[in-house]
C-alpha cells in the first residue's frame, strides 16, 4: 500500500520541476495559492485547519497561519508507519523529523475527524482529484475513513500545488483516498 512503481517516473520528474522553481516565481505562486485559499467560503467556515510545513519545494502556506480568534492549525507529525496531526501554536516548538521536515513538539494532537480542512501536500494530481504523494502512504491511511462516505461533509482535503503538477489522468488505486478539491497558483478545482 505504499509507493506505486509507476509513479516513480512521475514523482522524480515533478519534484525536480517543482524544486527549479525559479525563488521570485515560487513566491509569487505562494502568494497567488495562499489569495485563493483566503478567498475560498470553506477557508472562512473553517475552525480547525491543518496544512503542511513546506519540504522539498512544496508551497509555502505559513503565511495562512495569523493569529484569527477562532481558528486553530494543526499540521502533520508522522511515525515510521502513521500520521498525526498536532497543534501548532504560540509557545510550540518545532523540531525535525526524521525526513527532515519540522513538526511540533511536545505535541497535542487531534482527531482527524475534527478537522474542517486539510490543506494537503502532493507530488501530482490529475483532474479528477487522484493524488500522487511521496509514497509512504501517510495521507490515505490518516484519511481512510473518508472513502467509506457517501457524503464527504468534513475534513475536506484540498491540494495544494504549483500548476506544473497537474495531469490529466493518474491511476487511482483502492487505497487512494481522492482529493475534495486543488488549489494552484492559476485555478481552483472542486472535485466533488
């Protein structure tokens, strides 16, 4: 249930795309990503957001992350084998895991259930909401529990992208759990 051989092509070809991102490009698709997010109904609904520390080229959304009352960030904390997601406030403090990517410490974590929106990392996606990620399987088994609804009322999973990690179609196996929606620095794309 882990990295599927034909997407290893894919995912060399478009984190080596993603990573030559020119710096002056990559922060203006930030900032065009993060005004779509800020300008989506569910972005304002939302009380429990979790979203990614960037790793790897991955769009920067720390930006997102401004003091609001009544809206609280989580973000990923990951095992060998499971993910998590942890409050990341004021006073947490960050340390690397072993991939390299920060997370929170000490940790408080939630339910993913309790989630309102999942702002999620990816390597591809196609038109249909198929998500291509690194491989290890974090986010379909944290999420598993969303391929059994009949009506997907929360968290939402919403890609976030650069517009070169859209394809047309990828191979959705039994496992993926698919996205609600993407946002790139050029479009919004409601899956559902």
């Amino acid at each position: 249930m882990t990295a599927r051989a034909g997407d290893a092509a894919l995912r060399r070809e478009v984190r080596a795309a993603r990573r030559a991102i020119p710096e002056a490009e990559r922060l203006a698709a930030d900032q065009a990503i993060i005004a779509r997010i800020r300008s989506l109904p569910l972005w304002r609904s939302a009380r429990h957001v979790a979203l990614f520390l960037p790793f790897d080229g991955e769009p920067d959304l720390t930006p997102l992350m401004t003091p609001a009352g009544r809206r609280r960030f989580f973000v990923p904390v990951i095992t060998r084998k499971a993910m998590n997601f942890a409050w990341l406030g004021p006073g947490v403090s960050l340390v690397t895991n072993f991939y390299g990517i920060l997370e929170p410490q000490p940790q408080l974590l939630v339910d993913p259930r309790s989630l309102d929106l999942v702002l999620t990392p990816l390597v591809a996606f196609d038109k249909t909401g198929t998500r291509v990620g690194v491989g290890a399987g974090y986010y379909d088994r944290c999420f598993r529990f969303l391929r059994q609804r009949e009506i997907w009322r929360k968290p939402k999973l919403v890609g976030c992208a650069y517009q070169l990690q859209q394809r047309d179609s990828i191979k959705r196996n039994p496992w993926d759990v698919p996205l609600w929606a993407a946002v790139t620095e050029e479009a919004f794309s409601s899956f559902w």
